[in-house]
C-alpha cells in the first residue's frame, strides 16, 4: 500500500504492446491528486526507482520517467540515441483518438520534431531571426507593454496578477516581434491565451492564429520588414511558407505559457518569502535572484514529453526498449540530491538548472536570454509602479494549476496604493 498522495499503483501491468518487466511496479502519472505535491512526488518516486522510474501515463500508456540530473543530461545530449521524432513510438497501436495527451505526441512538420539536418537548418534559422532583435528596443518594448497592463488595474487598488498581467506579457511582446498591426494584437493575444487553455474554445482559437500566420508570412514574402517572421523567411535555410507559419506558432506557444508562469511563479516568491518581501522596494537588485530561484524550485516547464529511444539501451539501470517514451523530468532534475551535496545555496548565481532543457533540442539561443528579458523587465516593472503591493489572501490559500507538466498559479491576488 503507497502512501505518498497521488501516487497510485497499477492494477495490472500496462496492456499497451509488450510490456517491460519494471512496468509491471509502475505508478500511474495521472490523475485528481498527482500534481499536489510535486516535490513529494518526485522524491518519492526516486526513493523507489532511482534516476530512471516506470511510470503510466493517462490510460496506463506505459512511459519512462527520467527524474536525475545526470540520466537527463545524457538523454538530452544524445540526439542519436534519444530522438525527437514522436513516429518511433512503439505504443502507437494503441493510443486512441481521444487520448488527453495527443496534442504532446502527435507529429506535426514543426521545428519540435525535426531531427538532425532538418532541424539544424529551422532551429538556426528561429535562432538568427530572434537574435536580430535589439535588445535595448526588446528591453523598451517590454516595459510598454508591462506599462500598459498595469494601467488597466493601477487605480482599482487590487489585481490578479496572474490573469491581469503575468499571462498577457509574453503574449503581446511576442506579438509586437512578429510585427502585428497594433488594434489587431489585443484579439491575437485572446486567441493565443485561449489556443493552450483545456477549453472548447482551445481548437477554434488555435485555427484562427494558424490563419493569421498564414496570412503574416504571406504578407512578409510579398513585403518584408525587420521583424522576426520576415527575417525568418529571408533566411539563407530556405524556409518554406508551410515551415515558417507552424514554426512561428511554435515560437508562440514556448514563449507563452513558462514565460508568464515564470512571471507570476516569481512574483509570488518575492510577495511571500521573507528573503524577497522585505526587499521589494528594492526589487531591481533582488528581482533576478528570485527569477533564477524560481527556475530552481518551481520552473514553470514541470515536465516534458518527451524523447524516443532510437534503440534498446540501458539507463538508469533500466532497459530502455527500442521506440519507449522517455518523459523529462526538469523539475525533478533540478532537485536531484546528487546534484545539491554539500552545496548549501546552490540557486545564488547558478545558471545550470534543466529549466530550458538542454542539447540540441533545448530551448535554442537566443531564446533563454530573451525571455529572461521579458520576465525581468515585467517584475521590475510592476515593482517599480506599485511599490506597496501586498498579498490580497493568506499565502497558503494560493492554489497551483493540478498539472505534472506546468507550474502556475491559477491567480496571484494582491492590494496595493491606487495610483493613476
């Protein structure tokens, strides 16, 4: 009998194809309590299993969770033997057309699955054409945009800093990069919140920002300007209008939701951990440790689906078979106690978390330092306007998203002076 809540045995071993002997202990990765104790979890399940443990996704779909530092280094920097390509699965036979997690695993011609050349060629061309932005230009166009939220709610003397603010951030700043007609960004902001909501409204909002991707790249081949989608198409990669428009909504949706959970997960700490509340009339000398600590314990990219074996390997002291899905555990990683021996402050100044992944599939450069650029310029900013802000509710009274795969608020409400 587990103790440990939201960790629940399986009935039986995973029906799905043959299964691996160590599936038959699996734990299920799923369900009503699982995501209430993400740091129990994690300890538990290496507690049981070490840096490598069976789990059973939605279904009992049987899955491999990479929970260690170093498994999920060696995973992440070995393109060759841990793929992207989701087509290797070997479990497909099985899944059916209304699996929860379909919209994770289904192929699509993006950049996300992409392997070698292919991909050296669209990630380098997604590199170049942010890297071209200035970033002093990157820098006064976050703040306007920080600007503008705030002014929304500034004389109202309370907000919800999550769905008022920390969510619409990467949103409209990215919408400004890709050159978006100012009236037309506001829509565009609702449907890209809406596309990564589990709603009815999800599939209807995702069409209509294909559509006007669609129709930007169609624009910018006509008619190029300095912004990113025009920058992306006149690279020497080549790019063809079908890979530049699902690579452009890509870049949306990884800029989207861990940057605004990053927002809203750091302006909580600096709100209700002493080390920060205390400093928050100086929050431009404290705001970048908070940034970083939060990527340390509460990175906003919980977990992620995932790799494919390319072939039967061993890790972890696990049998990894031919075309298993390997589920990375960043958060997980990040807590490894093998990682924090004999290190008493481990956060302060350390930029090695797994939080953008890491290796050929990582979040590419530049944009680690970008979104950096905006989660920092967004907590400066509403620091620097609303001095006095304060908890509205007992911390304890906050409540996450019950996701394993994002860490997020589902609101931040706080007082402060109104102001004009």
């Amino acid at each position: 009998m587990n103790d440990t809540p939201g960790l629940t045995e399986a009935a039986a071993p995973p029906s799905s194809g043959p299964p691996s002997p160590d599936h038959a202990e699996a734990v299920r990765f799923y369900g009503p309590d699982i995501a209430r104790d993400p740091a129990g979890l994690y300890e538990e399940l290496r507690r049981r299993f070490g840096p490598v443990a069976p789990i059973l996704l939605d279904g009992d779909v049987p899955a491999w969770f990479v929970l260690g530092y170093r498994e999920l280094h060696h995973v992440t920097s070995r393109p060759e033997w841990f793929a992207r390509d989701c087509r290797r699965w070997n479990q497909w036979d099985d899944i059916p057309e209304d699996w929860p997690l379909l919209p994770y695993v289904m192929w699509t011609p993006s950049v996300m699955f992409a392997e070698g050349a292919d991909h050296q060629r669209r990630a380098g061309a997604i590199g170049d054409a942010l890297d071209a932005t200035d970033r002093i230009d990157l820098k006064a166009l976050c703040q306007q945009v920080a600007d503008g939220l705030i002014d929304t709610f500034s004389a109202e003397g309370e907000a919800d800093l999550v769905g008022q603010y920390a969510h619409h951030i990467p949103a409209g700043v990215v919408a400004r990069l890709y050159g978006i007609p100012e009236g037309e960004v506001p829509a565009m902001v609702r449907d890209i919140l809406l596309s990564l909501d589990v709603t009815a409204d999800a599939g209807g909002a995702h069409q209509r920002l294909h559509t006007r991707m669609g129709n930007l790249v169609a624009d910018r081949r006509r008619a190029p300007r300095d912004d990113v989608p025009s920058r992306l198409l006149l690279h020497p990669a080549g790019l063809s209008d079908a890979e530049a428009v699902i690579d452009l909504l890509v870049i949306l949706a990884a800029a989207q939701a861990p940057t605004g959970n990053w927002i809203g997960n750091t302006l909580r700490l600096m709100l209700v951990d002493d080390q920060f509340s205390l400093t928050l009339q100086g929050g431009r000398s404290s705001s970048g440790e908070a940034l970083n600590e939060v990527l340390w314990k509460n990175t906003p990219t919980q977990n992620f689906i995932g790799r494919w074996a390319a072939q039967t390997c061993e890790l972890g002291g696990r049998r990894i078979r031919r075309g298993d899905l390997l589920v990375l555990g960043l958060s997980a990683a990040n807590s490894d106690p093998r990682l924090h021996a004999g290190l008493p402050d481990i956060y302060a100044g350390n930029r090695a978390q797994m939080s953008f992944g890491h290796g050929e599939h990582g979040c590419p450069f530049p944009a680690p330092e970008l979104a950096t650029t905006i989660a920092r310029t967004a907590v400066e900013s509403l620091l620097d306007r609303l001095p006095d802000v304060r908890m509205a509710v007992p911390p304890d009274r906050l409540e996450w998203r019950p996701s394993v795969w994002m860490r997020g608020l589902f609101e931040l409400p706080v007082r402060f002076t109104p102001g004009r």
